[in-house]
C-alpha cells in the first residue's frame, strides 16, 4: 500500500523547483515559434525597405513596418532636420480626414523631441504621464503605451521611429525594443542610400537643367539678352519644386522682372518690382545663394508672397545679369544644400549663356561695321577711280569732233559720271559715319564711368539692362551726355563713396538713374549742368527728377520715350 503512495506523481508533487522548471520550459518552448516568426517578420521588413530607392517610399515602409512587426496601432518617423526640427514627419494609423483635424505635423517639442537631445530608446508605460507630455492638438487620439528609437548610421542620427499603443493594451517589452533597434539600423542603411540615390538624381535633373537652358539660349535666333526670359524661369521653377520664379534685373534704385513663372508669373513679367534686402545688393555682385525663411521679407510690394525664399546671383566672371528668386508654398519644406547648391550652378549656366549671347551680338555687328568699311574702302579706291577716268575719256572725245549734238551728248555724259561720284562719295561717307562709330552706345557708357572715375578711390557701380545699343543715335548721344554730366555732379558735389548708374530700355524708354550716398542737398542751386540735364528731356518729351535731402544722398532720374 505504501509502495501505491511512493509513485512518480507523489515524487514530482514534492519537489516544488522541478516543477517551476518544467512549467518554464514548457512556457519558453511556447516562445520560440514566436520568436521565429518575429525574427521572419523583421527579415521581410528589411528586404522590403530596400525594395525602393525613393525616399518617400522607404520612410513610409520603415513606419508601414514596425507598426505590423511590434503590433502597434499608430506609428512615425520624423527626419531630424535643421534646428533639430522633425521634418518630413510620417505617420501610419492616422487618416487624412483625422489628420486635416489634428492641424500642423508636430515640431519635434516634448517628448518626441527627447530621441533628438538624447538619442537613446525611450520606452514608456503610458506616455501621458511623463513630465515632457505636452502640446497635444485637441483631436489628437488618446495614446498610452510608447516606444521611440533613434534611425542612425555610424553615429549619425537621422531621425526617430515612434510606436504607440501596442495592441491588446499591453506594455512593449525589452524584446520588442531589441526588434525595434534592430529594425531601425536596417531602416538607417536603408534611408542613407535612399538620400544618396534622391541627392543624385536631383543633382542630375539640375544638370540637365542646364544644359537644355544653355543650349535654348545659344541654339536659337532669339536675343534673350533683352528679357523675355520666362521658359527659362519655368525650368528653374519645375526643378526646385518652388511655386514662384522670376528672375530680377536691376534699374537704378529697384529691379525689372525679365523673366517669370508659376503663380502669378504673367502678372509680374516685364513689370518693376520693389524688393526690400540690403542683402540682395551682396548677391546681386556675385555673393552665394541665400535662403530667407519668409519671402515676404523681400517681397514686400507684393502681397501674399510668403514661404521660404532661394536667392541666387545670375554672375560669371565678373558679369551680373540679375537674380534668379525662387519662392514654395508657405509650410513648405526649406530649400535643401543641393537645391541651393545646383541652383547656383543653374545660375551662373544662365548668366553665362546671356554674356555669351551678348557677345556673340556685339561680334556681328563688329562685322557688319567691318564689312562696311571695306565696302567703302573698294567703292573709293575702285569704282570712284573708274568713273573719274571713264569721264575723262568721254570728255577727251571733244577734240575729235565738232558736231554740237555729240558735244551735247558728251556733256550730259560727263555731268552723270560727275553726279555718279558725287552720290557714291555720299554713300562712302554715310558707311563711314555709321561704322565709324563702331563703339556701341553700351562701350560708349562703360568708357564715361571708368574716364569719370579715374580720380577717385572707388569705381562706380554700373548696370545696364535691356537692347541699350539699339536706342538711336541722336538719343544715344543724349543718354551719354547725361551719364557724363550727372556721374561729374556726383563726383565733384556729393562727397558720396558710392555710386550706382543703371541704364535701361524698358518698354519704350530709355532710363537712366544716377544714385549716390554723399552729402545731399535741400535745393540744387544755380547749376547749369542739372538744368542742361531738364533741358535735354524736355527736348526729347522726356522728364528729369531729382531727388535729394541733406545726409541723404540724390537720386537723379532722366528718362524719354524712344
């Protein structure tokens, strides 16, 4: 009977730790499928990642899976960017309609801003409670359980994958955080390249850019010299992903749009325009791209233009075309280093196609004056010498007869040789008065600014916008003479150590405006030069205004119609 009592069972039932063993055992053979199939599931998350090259599509596979491979129901990833600030930001388990109510992606404040201070894996119980919970939009959904990992390669961090409220309303656990490290090294390999690939391409489409804006430039009859530059524009505008470009020209104190596209494009092309930055003026002169947080900051004529601004200098070797202003929505991610990088290169490929245009122009017409000269060379030395000796044989045959009617003939004959020289003597002079002058009005401006400023420390500052050499010679003269005499007023009467002369021909007119930072006057006096200056516009039903204060400087603005 005793031996019925001694069995296996009595023996087990006796010894508590066997059985808390075996009970582990069986618990942790439970495991281990689970555990396989775990391991499976971040397998297929990495391969999946490196399915696509697109940035996009890799942030939202990240998110898309650590949502199904940890069992939570909402999920993000913020890329850390400038000021430690999260965007782009992801989510996963929040529709749009929700989304449109929650309002504005989070900054990266509060507790999604510890992963940037402290790139450590934050687990949490209920994420209310933490003393860094804060700012949560009112329709923002109630979320308890939290687990946020740095997204790093190589010690960089790239950005942070956040998971909430895992599913069944349990706490994630160590090992859910293991899967969720390892899940975002892949996610950090899989982003690196992601951005490798996109900064490529990007650069790619850039130089493409480039290339077909420079070879539209040159390839064509077309002067874009003279403005008319807005399929440029609107190539600038589709590769920087912007919703506003013009580019500006300056004309004395302000700017004229030469090109422009996107919203509001037609609206501004060809107009002046008021852009408020002493820091365009370093631009302008070939500084480096600046990127303005507000474009209302330099636009501020112009009303409802706002989001991040891209200004670049249109300059190469030494020659300014411009500005090329690029504008996004307001809310818009900021231009990125190789937006502002390519978009330089863009510009100077701009401003070199425009110089090269220019030059090649200035070379025909250099031609043409040469091909005159020679005409007029072969017309005095060949033709004229043929008819002087055609008219002196024709008159030598009056010794040789005495018939009055021959005689007359013989005169008429010699009096339309005589008319004949005396017209191609016009014509040879008239080639010679026009390509004589072969300095074009442009050459002629650019030698009164450097003659006029030989005796001061500084060189004036001189632009000239829009078909300056095709304005006519009595009014070419006109704009040189001003030049002379107002660039001689400032120079001997202001005290300025700036000067600016800008020379335009914008929609029929001929503009030239003469600024300076010198000493400024309340009334000008008796001065005969400015009144000279009034004289020559009223001449030509043209206007002259100038503007001055004492400490102020003046501005001298001459304009006439062409």
């Amino acid at each position: 009977m005793h031996s019925s009592g001694d069995g296996p069972g009595a023996g087990t039932s006796g010894n508590p730790r066997a059985e808390d063993q075996l009970k582990d055992f069986v618990s942790r053979a439970g495991e281990l499928p689970q555990s396989r199939e775990r391991m499976a599931g971040l397998l297929e998350a990495v391969v999946a990642m490196a399915e696509d090259l697109s940035l996009d599509a890799v942030l939202e596979r990240v998110v898309d899976s650590g949502c199904r491979l940890l069992h939570a129901r909402y999920g993000a990833l913020g890329m850390i960017g400038e000021e430690r600030a999260l965007s782009p930001f992801i989510t996963v388990g929040i529709d749009a309609e929700l989304a449109r109510k929650i309002g504005p992606l989070p900054a990266g404040h509060g507790v999604l801003g510890l992963l940037s201070t402290d790139p450590r894996p934050l687990r949490l119980q209920d994420l209310r409670k933490h003393p860094d919970a804060f700012g949560f939009p009112v329709h923002h959904p109630a979320m308890q359980s939290f687990l946020g990992v740095p997204v790093r390669v190589r010690d960089v961090v790239f950005g942070n994958l956040y998971l909430a409220d895992k599913e069944g309303g349990g706490d994630f656990t160590a090992e859910d955080e293991g899967l969720a490290v390892a899940l975002a090294a892949a996610a950090g390999v899989a982003i690196e390249n992601a951005r490798l690939y996109d900064d490529a391409r990007r650069r790619a489409r850039w130089l493409e850019a480039c290339m077909d804006v420079s070879g539209l430039m040159l390839g064509g009859d077309r002067d874009y010299t003279t403005g008319g530059l807005d399929p440029i524009v609107g190539r600038a505008l589709q590769e920087s992903g912007s919703q506003l470009a013009v580019i500006v020209a300056p004309v004395g104190p302000g700017y004229i749009v030469a090109g422009a596209a996107g919203d509001r494009g037609k609206e501004l092309s060809g107009k002046p325009l008021d852009l408020d930055s002493t820091e365009l003026q370093d631009i302008l002169a070939g500084g480096e791209p600046v990127v303005f947080d507000d474009a209302s900051v330099i636009f501020s004529g112009l009303g409802g233009v706002t989001g991040p601004l891209l200004a670049v200098a249109l300059s190469t070797q030494g020659a300014h075309h411009g500005l090329l202003l690029l504008v996004r929505q307001p809310g818009s991610v900021p231009y990125s280093r190789t937006d502002i990088e390519m978009g330089a290169v863009f510009g100077s490929h701009v401003a070199l196609a425009l110089e090269l245009a220019r030059v090649h122009r200035l070379r025909e017409e250099l031609l043409v004056f040469t091909d005159r000269d020679r005409i007029a060379r072969d017309l005095h030395d060949v033709v004229i010498q043929r008819l002087f000796a055609a008219g002196l044989s024709v008159q030598s045959l009056t010794r040789f007869t005495d018939d009055e009617l021959a005689l007359e003939r013989i005169r008429n004959i010699t009096a339309e040789l005589d008319e004949a020289i005396r017209s191609l003597r016009d014509t040879i002079y008239s080639l010679r008065s026009s390509s004589g002058e072969t300095e074009l009005l442009s050459g002629r401006i650019r030698r009164v600014a450097r003659s006029s400023s030989k005796s001061m420390p500084f060189t004036p500052r001189l632009t000239i916008t829009g078909p300056v050499d095709a304005v006519t010679p009595d009014k070419a003269d006109n704009v040189v003479a001003v030049v002379s005499e107002g660039l001689s007023n400032a120079i001997r009467h202001s005290g300025a150590d700036a000067i600016a002369v800008s020379v335009a021909v914008v929609k029929g007119r001929v503009t030239v405006v003469i600024t300076d930072n010198g000493s400024g006057f309340t009334k000008p006096g008796k001065r005969h030069g400015l009144a000279n200056l009034a004289d020559r516009a009223a001449m030509l039903d043209g206007e002259c205004t100038i503007t001055s204060a004492p400490d102020a400087g003046t501005s001298l603005e001459w304009s006439v119609p062409l």
